[in-house]
C-alpha cells in the first residue's frame, strides 16, 4: 500500500487509463444488471426489474456520455487527484446500491436465479478489479462492498452449492487482488520512471541550451530563437532587431587579471544583462566576449538606440574585479533589422555581425544599425575578397619601404616595409584595405608568407646596417604553422636576424596572449626583434612592452596629426618617450608630414620618425635614387646606398 498516491503526475496517468476503461465498467455492469432483471421479471416486483435497471441504464448512459467527452488537457495534476476521489466514492455508493439491489431479488428466484445472482456479483466483482486495476483504493473498496455482503449472505443461506461458489470467488478475487496490486505498482513505477527521465532530458534540454557561466541562454538557444522570431514574424509581418554585442575591454582584464577574474566578470555582465531581458527582450551569450539579443516587435530606430543606450548603461556602469579593483567594460553593439536589412536569419545576424565589426574599427563604444552604406562595403568586400583569392600572389603583390629617420642625426638606421598590391582587375588596392579582408577570408598567412619571401630578398639589397621592419598580423602571431614557416624562411636565408624587426599590434596579442609570447620568445631567441606598432591607436599598454621585453614601440600617426591643437598629446608623447628611455626600448613615432610636428617633437625628445616628411613608402629601387637626393641636399652620412 505504499504507493505515491498523492503523487499529482501519477494521478494525471492513471485518470489517462481510467478514462478509456470506466465507460467499459459502466456498460459491464448495466449489462449484468440488465441480464438479472430478465431473469426476474416474472417472479420479482416490477421496482427491482424495471424501474432500478431503468435508472441504472440513464445513469450508465449519462456516465458513458461524460467519460467520451471528457478531455484530460484540461486537468492538471491536482485537479486529476481529486477526480480520483471522487470517483472512489462514486463507485462505493454504486457498489453498495447494485450489492444491494441483486440481494434484494434473490427470494423471488428459483435456484437457477439464485445461481444467477451468485454468479452476477461474482462477474460483477471480477470486472470491477479488472476495470479499476489502475485505480487501486476504488477497486479494493468496491471489491469488498461487493464482496463482504456477498459471502455473508450466501453463507447463510447453508446452501452447499452457492457456498463452494463463495469460496471459489474468494480465491479468484484474491488472486486478482494480488495480480492487480503487482500491476498497480509496476505502473507507479513506470510513471515515476518516465517522469524522472522527462525531468532528465528537460534538464539536458535546458543545460543544452544555457550558457554555463553567465547563465544566460546560449549561441544555440540564440539561434534557435532568432529562427522562431523570424517565423512568427513572416507570418503576422512584424518587424524586430537582432544586435550584436561585443565588450570592449574584456581581453584587457581578462589577460591582466587572469581568466578567474575574467570568468567572475562574465558572471556580473550576465547578471546584470539578465535585468534587461524579457518576453520581448531576448538576450543570449554567444561565446567568448559577445553577447546577441532579439528585439521583437521592434521597428524604430529610437527604440532600438534607446535600448542599445540601456545597455551600454549597464555595461559602462564600473564591475567590481575584486576586493580593490574595478574595471570599466563598455560594448560597441552592431544591429540589423527585419525586414529592412535582411531577409534570412544567417542575413540578418551577418549582417548585426557586420555592423558591429565596422563600428568595433571605426566607432569603437558605440550602436551601428546595419545601412545601405555598410551594404555596398560588403559588397565590395566580396569582390575585393573575390579579387585576392583568383590572384597570382607571386605577381600582383609587392613591398614599398619606407625610410625611418634619426631626426637627430640624419642617419637613416632602417625601413619599415609594407605591402602593395597591383591588382589586374581592381588596380592598386591599399593594404589598409586587402590586409583587413584577406584576415577576415582566411587568407593573411599565405599573403604573409609570399611577403616575407620578397622581404627576405629585399633586405639582402638595403644597406646592410639597417634594420627592416616586417608587419604580422594578429592572425599570423596566432598560427603556428606559419610563425614556423617564416623562422625556417629567415633560417634558410642567409639574412641575419638582427636585421630584422616583427611589428605586431596589439590586437595579437589580445587573442591569445600564451600563444603570442610564445611565438615573440622564440623570434627573440633567434636574435630578430619585435615592435608594437600603433601603440596608442587603442587600449595601449606599456605592461605589455615590460612583460615581453619588446624591442620598440611605434607611436602611432593619430598622435601626430594633432599635436599642434592638442594639449594632452604632446603630453603623453614626452612621458612615453621617457618611459621607453628608462625601459631602455627604442621609440618610434609614426606619421610625420610637416617640419613644424618634427620640431615639436624634437622638443619632446623624439629621435626616429617615420613619416612622409623624410620619404613616402617607395619601390626598393627608388631607395638609392632616394639617398641620393639626401646627399645632393648634403644630408649625411652612410654608405647608403643598395647592396649587391
Ligand atoms: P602601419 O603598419 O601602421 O604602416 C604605416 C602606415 O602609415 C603605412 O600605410 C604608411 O604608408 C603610412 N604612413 C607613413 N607615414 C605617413 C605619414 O606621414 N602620413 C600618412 N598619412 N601616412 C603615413 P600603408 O602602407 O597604407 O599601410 C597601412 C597599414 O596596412 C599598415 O599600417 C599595416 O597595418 C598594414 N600593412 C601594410 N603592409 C603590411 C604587411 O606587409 N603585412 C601586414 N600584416 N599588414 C600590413
Ligand atoms: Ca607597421
Ligand atoms: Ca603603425
């Protein structure tokens, strides 16, 4: 008897079963009932053989009709409990009044009807255990209703036969009483069973789809989402937004701090983003520092600005890194709406996508709603994309150098080179252009490799006290095959180390710091040495010079072209140059075009400038016209002029 019977979803299954059976026992019985007034018309009083069993046909059709229109949807676990109830006492106040109404016909029979009334509670007794098997305190209770006064009125009656039936019966109900309870139980524990594995795989189902460490749903749950939005939205026209959200100074703590740090501020980031979500606000992480959201039922630019204003809040608002720390994280977030920008999911999160890469380059922490103008990029980034893919590398590509001046001497100790490209069907495409769209197609480490091979051949050319400057890209720094690839070219060269100098941004190693200063050690250890180009152009970090023992910094352009109206940047110039003095790193500042930004900078203390004053980026064979005319204008000093 120790059968979860309170249990709700127990109760919901056995109303299933009984549902389809209770109509049966219904007609079961009126039929019995029905075959014993027959047998009793002539002899009983019209009441018993009429008047009873015509109510019990209304009753039974009336039940018969209630249980073929009942419908299980609409009852919940508790409301199935008390159904079962009631049914208990439904079937007790039956059992009772058929007990006693065939009883009540016995003295009108012969022995035959006698018979017939021992048999109809015995058939009687069997198909309500049999019917009620799923029910099993309705099914007992109606069992011993029925069955109590049957074997003590048939007892009585002293007759050998109706008593051998008696016995019979109470062996045969015994028997199903035990078959019934082992039924009864072993379906108990089907349901529990069936329900802790429905639990089970709603939990997989839910842990499939969540996000374990902000608990905010994840990329497969997003795109799940984005694809029912769509859906819905086809059908009933609405319009929404999809944005992507990505955090601006997250690798910065993250590498700073370590990844616990970086794992606890997720945490926050996701807590405090939760805040926001709702029914009609979807918001999900994506992986690593990129966050997406669903904005449904959303046409207005303002709404969505306002949102993406709600969030940025959030996510300006300082986060407590530890005990003394605190961090501001910020977001650039790229949005793209339906209908107006996209038509298919992968549009429209390509293009959120697209919209945040272009505001993450040139409007870092801020809402760029994917337009017309970001369209016509993409479609000239595919063609470029096209362009550079058919290309015979080996041919169309080449290196400008561009000379990097002691100011204060006039000596010219190095170049830096970079790369052209001559495209037959586009004409001459900026690096600043291809370089950013080959990383995007996967194609920067071959470019880079075909580069260095003409770099390599280059610097064997250029004076031989001068150091060459090499761009890498972040892509290049995080793959080992081509870091190996250019160590074994330089290696096999004949060039020597020492003339050569990595520049790299910090944007390598933002993405995978280990595997960056891994790769600068092993450049180091071969006797090249590295630069951090751009430094100020983003979050810049000296702790990165200290902590990979950099060889230069290369203070970028944007400094420069404002350091005439500007109060701060000269500033900062001076102390990095102070730094860099103390650190004992070389400082090169970038993009000089007018004597009065050399003098000032002279005033700063600067030594090597870079910079259209003193040359453009030229082809290697204009380098010894070049120091030529430095000579004719009786600028010094070395034997500059091409090797070989
Ligand atoms: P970068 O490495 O910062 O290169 C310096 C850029 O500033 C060059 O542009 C150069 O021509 C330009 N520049 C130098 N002096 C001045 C000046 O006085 N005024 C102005 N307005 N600009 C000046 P370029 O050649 O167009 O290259 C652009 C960017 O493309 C480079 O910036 C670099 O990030 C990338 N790049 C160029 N060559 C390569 C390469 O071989 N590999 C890789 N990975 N990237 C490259
Ligand atoms: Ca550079
Ligand atoms: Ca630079």
């Amino acid at each position: 008897m120790a059968l979860p019977y309170d249990d709700p979803d127990l109760a919901h299954a056995q109303l299933t079963v009984l549902a389809r059976q209770i109509p049966m026992l219904f007609i079961i019985l009126t039929t019995n009932a029905l075959a014993l007034a027959a047998t009793h018309i002539d002899t009983a009083p019209p009441f018993l053989t009429i008047v009873m069993p015509a109510l019990f046909c209304l009753l039974c059709a009336h039940r018969v009709r209630f249980w073929h229109r009942f419908s299980l949807t609409s009852v919940d676990g508790a409301g199935a409990l008390r159904f079962l109830r009631t049914i208990t006492r439904v079937v007790a106040i039956l059992g009772l009044v058929f007990t006693g109404w065939s009883l009540a016909l016995y003295p009108y029979g012969d022995s035959y009807a006698h018979c017939h009334v021992a048999f109809y509670m015995s058939i009687t007794v069997v198909s309500c255990i049999l019917c009620l098997t799923q029910h099993r305190s309705a099914a007992l209770l109606l069992t011993f209703l029925v069955l109590i006064p049957f074997t003590i009125f048939f007892l009585i009656t002293e007759n050998l036969v109706l008593i051998a039936m008696v016995g019979n019966v109470a062996i045969v109900t015994w028997g199903l009483i035990i078959i019934m309870l082992r039924n009864n139980r072993s379906f108990a524990k089907l349901v529990v069973a069936q329900r802790n594995a429905q639990r089970l795989s709603n939990e997989n189902l839910r842990l499939a789809q969540q996000d374990g460490l902000t608990g905010l749903p994840n990329r497969r749950r997003f795109m799940a989402e984005l694809d029912d939005t769509l859906a819905a939205a086809q059908q009933s026209g609405a319009c929404f937004a999809v944005g992507m959200i990505d955090l601006d100074r997250f690798k910065a703590v993250n590498d700073s701090y370590g990844h616990g740090a970086g794992d606890r501020l997720l945490e926050q980031i996701g807590a405090r983003l939760a805040t926001i979500a709702g029914a009609d606000r979807f918001i999900a992480r994506l992986g690593g520092d990129e966050f997406g959201a669903i904005l449904k039922d959303t046409a207005s630019e303002a709404a969505i600005l306002a949102f993406g204003a709600r969030l940025q809040a959030l996510l300006d608002a300082p986060f407590a890194l530890n005990d003394t720390a605190l961090a501001t994280i910020g977001c650039s977030i790229g949005v793209a709406t339906f209908p107006q920008t996209g038509q298919t999911a992968e549009d429209l999160f390509e293009r959120a996508d697209y919209a945040l890469y272009d505001g993450k380059q040139h409007r870092k922490g801020e809402i760029v709603l994917f337009s017309q103008a970001l369209e016509t990029e993409i479609r000239t980034s595919s063609q470029i994309e096209q362009a550079l893919r058919n290309a015979d590398l080996e041919r169309e590509l080449w290196l400008a150098f561009q000379p990097i001046v002691d100011a204060t001497t006039n000596a010219v100790p190095g170049f830096e080179s970079l790369a052209r490209w001559q495209s037959p069907e586009l004409g001459a495409v900026s690096p600043g252009v291809f370089i950013p769209i080959a990383e995007h197609a996967q194609l920067i480490n071959h470019i880079t490799l075909v580069l260095f091979g003409k770099y390599l051949d280059a610097v064997r050319l250029l004076p031989a006290h001068t150091i060459v400057s090499f761009n890498l890209s972040a892509h290049n720094l995080s793959s080992r095959a081509t870091m190996a690839k250019i160590q074994e070219m330089l290696r096999g060269s004949g060039v020597s180390p020492s003339r050569v100098s990595f520049e790299i941004t910090e944007t390598a190693l933002l993405r995978d710091f280990d595997l960056a200063a891994e790769t600068i050690e092993t450049l180091h250890a071969m006797g090249a040495s590295i630069a951090l180009d751009d430094f100020g152009a983003g979050f810049s970090s000296l702790g990165y010079v200290h902590r990979l023992k950099l060889d230069k910094i290369k203070i970028d352009r944007s400094f420069v072209s404002n350091i005439e109206n500007s109060e701060t940047a000269p500033k900062i110039i001076r102390s990095l140059i102070d730094l860099c003095r103390n650190l004992e790193v070389v400082c090169v500042v970038e993009g000089v075009e007018t004597p009065a930004q050399l003098a000032l900078l002279l005033s700063l203390g600067a030594k090597l400038i870079q910079g259209y004053l003193f040359a453009k980026p030229m082809r290697l064979e204009a380098v010894t016209a070049w120091y030529e005319s430095r000579n004719r204008l009786a600028l010094p000093l070395y034997p500059d002029r091409l090797c070989g």
